[in-house]
C-alpha cells in the first residue's frame, strides 16, 4: 500500500519539508527530517494529545536543534490518509527554536518524522514534486488490516 503526503503550503520547499498528520485524533504538523534517528514529538503537544509516556527510546537525539538530551519519550497513533499506525515511539523535545523559523509562514511544527519511521515504512521523497510517499509493508499492523 502506497501513501503519498505532500508538504504544506507557504513551507513547500526542499529545506523546510513539513507534512500534516492526524496524531492521538488530533492535527499535528511533523517536519521531516533524514538527519533524525528517530521520531521526535514536542513534550506540551504529547501532553496535550494524552500521548502514553514509555521508557526513554534513547538518551541523546540528533535532529534539526542539534545534539540534546532526551527525557521523555511517548507511544503514539499516527494517521497517514486513513491508515492508523499505533504503538510509534517518539522522543519527547521542545520545538520552540524551530517554530522560530516557522512563524513566518503562519505554521508550527509539533514534531519531527525522522529515520526509523522514514526505514519502517520504505520512504522516499520526491523533492521535485514536494511529497514522501510511504510503502507500507505487508507486515506493518495498522489498525485497518
């Protein structure tokens, strides 16, 4: 199956590739970010969504704020058109410093979709025509199969 996610509006270039998913049924912007090991989620939006706290998924994270040390991490849904994937393991963070950058196109980002999601779900983006396309694997459990 074949899910394809375009970038938002007003941040639709290469350097900035924010995509809009459903997360705990709520609306949550992610960046998407091939430098990241691993999913990232801001710590006030997974205490918002009711995120389940679970054991620290690592102790340093590399993403777009560089080198930080990782608290908190949480278990949540993502909703990729339609197609519930449960039991994601995100690392808490605070986002404040990239929603500096974002604040001129109107938007905030909640989190980051880094490699581990990117690998699990056989990604590739397309930077030409501003998407990622998910090809889920027959064995991926979603809540639809």
């Amino acid at each position: 199956m074949e899910l394809n996610l375009s970038f938002e509006e007003g941040v639709k270039t290469a350097d900035m590739p924010l995509v809009k998913l459903i997360v705990n049924d709520r609306e949550g912007y992610f960046l998407v970010d091939t430098g990241a090991n691993v999913c990232f989620i801001d710590e006030t939006f997974a205490k918002e969504i009711g995120a389940e706290e679970i054991p620290p998924i690592i102790n340093n994270a590399t993403a777009l704020m560089g080198n930080s040390s990782v608290s908190h991490s949480y278990s949540v849904a993502f909703n990729l058109n339609a197609v519930l994937l449960t039991d994601i393991p995100c690392a808490g963070t605070d986002t404040k410093a990239i929603n500096e950058s974002l604040r001129e196109c109107g938007l905030g980002m909640n989190g980051i979709i880094g490699m581990f999601l990117m690998r699990l779900l056989n990604a590739s983006i397309d930077l030409g025509n501003l998407t990622i396309t998910f090809r889920l694997p027959d064995k991926i459990k979603t809540e639809n199969n």
